[in-house]
C-alpha cells in the first residue's frame, strides 16, 4: 500500500510539471514579438521589366520568283556577301526552252509584219489607178496594223521569259551576313502561290534592336530616346544598353492581354549578340538619390488585435474616418465633385506606417512620393533617419496574419501601400 501511495505521487508530480511546462510554452508561443527596419537614406529606381528578342536592324528574305530546281548553290551559313553577290543557280533548262520559243514567234511575226506591209503596198498602187475598190484598200491596212500589233505582243512575252530567266540567277539584294540556308542543290521549289525563302540576310550584326513587349498598364511610361538595359542568357553576368527607337501603336493580344512592340537600338560592336537571343529588358522610368526611405512592407503592415489593446482599433478607425470624409452621416455625399477627387488624390499621395511607442504599435500617416518593390519615398512625415518602423509581427495567438501580410479577402484600406508590376532598387 505505501508502493502504491509514492506511485501516485510521483504520477500526480509529473502531470503538474508537464502541464506547468505545456503552459509556460504555449504562453512564449502566443506573446507577439515586432520586426523593426529603420528608416534610412538611399537611391530609389522605379524600372519596368519587359522580355524581348534581338533581332537584326535590316533583314532581308532572299526568295525566288519562279520555279525550278536549284542547280548551284554559292553562299551558305555565316557567309558574307556583297550587294549583287551570286548565291543560287535554278537549272534553267525550262525557262532558255521559254526564251527561244518566244524568239521564235518573233520571227514569225516580224515575217508577217513584212508580207502586211508587201500587201499593203500593192493594195495602194492598184487603189491610186482604181483597179481595187475602198474596201480592199481598208481591209490590207487593219491587216497590216494587225500583223504590227501581233508582233508587239510577241516581242512582249519574250522579254517576260528573259526576265524569267534571269529570275533563275538569284543575287544578293544587300550587303551583309546570311544567317539562314533553307535550301539545297537538287531541291525544286515552286513559286506558284508566294514566293519561297531560300536565304535570309541580315544587313548589318553590329547593328541590332529588341523587339521588346511592354504591357499596356506600363506602356504610358515608355518614351522614345530612354536608355535601357538588358542581358541575355548567354553573357549572365554582362549589361548591355540601348536605346528605345520606336514605340509601335498596334496591341498585340494573346489570351486576353494587351502588349506593345517597343523597339530598342543595340549597338553590337564585339558581335557577341546573335538574331533570336532573347533579352530581359529593364527600362529606367524614374530614378532619385538620396531621399528618406522605408521598406514597403511597413506601409503594407497592420498589426494583429490583442485583448484590451485599443491602439490598433484606433489606427484602423482612423483610416475609416478619413476614407469617409465628404459624406453625411446616412452615407451621402455632401461635398462637390471637385472637393472627393481632391480627396483620393490627396489619399493616394499617403500611407500609413506604424511605429512602436511603449512597446504597442502606433500609427503614422505620411505622405509618400515614388515606390518600387523594395522601398518607398517619405516626402512628408515625423520620422527621421534612424528610425525603426513595424514591418512584421511574429508569434501571436493561431489564426492571426505572420509577418506583416494582410489577410487577402480583407477589403484593400485606402491607406495602404500596394505593390505593383514594376520593380527596382
């Protein structure tokens, strides 16, 4: 019996120390501990991204206009040609067979011409002695006019199969590189619908450009003479430059998103870039240097509710009441047109921040100028260089947002800093 009795002692000591343990654990892992950044001076650049693929400034599909087999073949991949440079022979058995049939009709005309001519003369000298009536004199001159214009036309086909014919010899329509063989000798091709390509030429590889495609909500910040970098997969650790050239006015729409073509001039002296890379495009909209900054996430942060603190109620009320304004109390509006647009502008030029004061958040309003991803501009506010701002929370009771994010099916306060598509540093 006394076994048992220092048995149910020592169980009952281990359930008081396990739960005392149990207690004090849940008790550090409910406390709700702030993340603090300061407040600092540094450069804010405000880029929009874009993707893009290089391509030559002038380039040139090399086709044939008839068709026939490719006999010879004088150019092939990287070869540099010249302005009427020989690159193609098509066999031109067929088309020389064309040529001579047509001299051929030439010369038959050319003898009908002179025997209307021999009638007509004769004609002539019979109607002057009025051996022949005016009807046989009309008749030998439609006859001769007729014999002329038959061999107009003749002459007409046999300089169409000449230019066939030259059609066969394919040249150069430019200086520059061939970058693309889409033929082979003994291939036929026909030229019945459209004309093939047999060569691509690129004009010119020290001059480039990327076809960048810009979205339609960044494009209004785009502008002819920027200067813009890029890199490309091959060159990971290099940076190249450019300069925006063109900013085209036809959308291009895929799956319901609307892009713009902007195209950027790339100097390409070394010829490291090649037609085809594709290039990760950062276009510089804004850039300012040493200004008082904070991280955007303190704008974005709204600190979790703790039983009996009012100071975050507070915060939240405060940003109802000024998102109110202009309104009477059944929710009408009140003031004039004029007066709530100057209002939104006024509010979309502020965000809230929140600052430790006792150990408890505390909000700021501060009026904000430009923002990325990373920082955002204090143009007007209380704090100072050196300050530390709230921009995550970490513990707290299950259930509550960590870190600083706010709940995404909460209603977006007006006073918030949001995010955006364009990044920078």
């Amino acid at each position: 019996m006394k076994n048992k009795k220092w048995l149910w002692i020592a169980v009952a000591a281990v359930v008081v120390l396990g739960g005392g343990f149990l207690w004090l654990r849940n008790g550090d892992k409910d406390k709700i501990t702030y993340r603090t950044a300061k407040v600092d001076r540094g450069d804010i650049s405000v880029v929009i991204s874009a993707t893009g693929t290089l391509n030559a400034l002038t380039t040139v599909q090399v086709g044939s206009q008839v068709s026939g087999t490719i006999a010879k073949l004088y150019a092939d991949f990287n070869t540099k040609v010249k302005e009427g440079q020989l690159l193609a022979q098509l066999d031109p058995t067929f088309l020389q067979a064309s040529v001579n049939e047509q001299k051929a009709n030439v010369d038959r005309a050319r003898a009908q011409v002179s025997e209307a001519e021999r009638n007509f003369k004769r004609t002539s000298d019979l109607f002057a002695k009025s051996l022949v009536s005016q009807a046989d004199m009309d008749a030998a001159k439609t006859a001769l006019e007729s014999a002329k214009a038959s061999l107009a036309q003749v002459r007409a086909a046999l300089d169409r199969v000449n230019v066939n014919l030259r059609y066969a010899t394919i040249k150069a329509p430019i200086s520059g590189v061939v970058i693309s063989r889409n033929v082979d000798v003994g291939q036929t091709v026909a030229a019945s619908l459209q004309a093939p390509t047999l060569f691509t030429i690129a004009q010119d590889l020290r001059k480039m450009q990327v076809q960048a495609s810009v979205d339609e909500a960044d494009i209004g910040n785009v502008k002819v003479g920027q200067e813009v970098t890029f890199r490309v997969d091959s060159y990971p650790e290099e940076t190249f430059r450019g300069v925006v050239s063109q900013i085209r006015l036809a959308p291009v729409i895929t799956q319901n998103v609307v892009t713009y073509n902007v195209i950027i001039d790339v100097q390409n002296p070394d010829l490291k870039l090649m037609p085809g890379m594709t290039a990760t495009v950062s276009i510089e909209v804004t850039h300012i240097e040493n200004v008082l900054r904070v991280p955007v996430q303190a704008a974005r942060f709204t600190p979790p509710i703790e039983e009996g603190d009012t100071t975050a109620s507070e915060g939240r009320r405060m940003t109802m009441r000024e998102g109110s304004q202009g309104q009477d109390p059944q929710g009408r509006p009140n003031v004039s047109r004029e007066m709530r647009e100057r209002f939104k502008k006024r509010m979309a030029e502020r965000a809230r921040v929140w600052v430790l004061e006792n150990g408890k958040p505390k909000p700021l309003v501060v009026k904000k100028g430009i923002q990325n991803t990373r920082y955002m501009e204090l143009v007007e506010s209380d704090l100072k260089e050196g300050d530390e701002v709230i921009v995550g929370v970490t513990g707290g009771a299950q259930g509550q947002v960590p870190v600083g994010q706010n709940n995404p099916f909460a209603p977006r306060s007006p006073m918030g800093g949001g995010g955006g598509r364009r990044g920078g540093l």
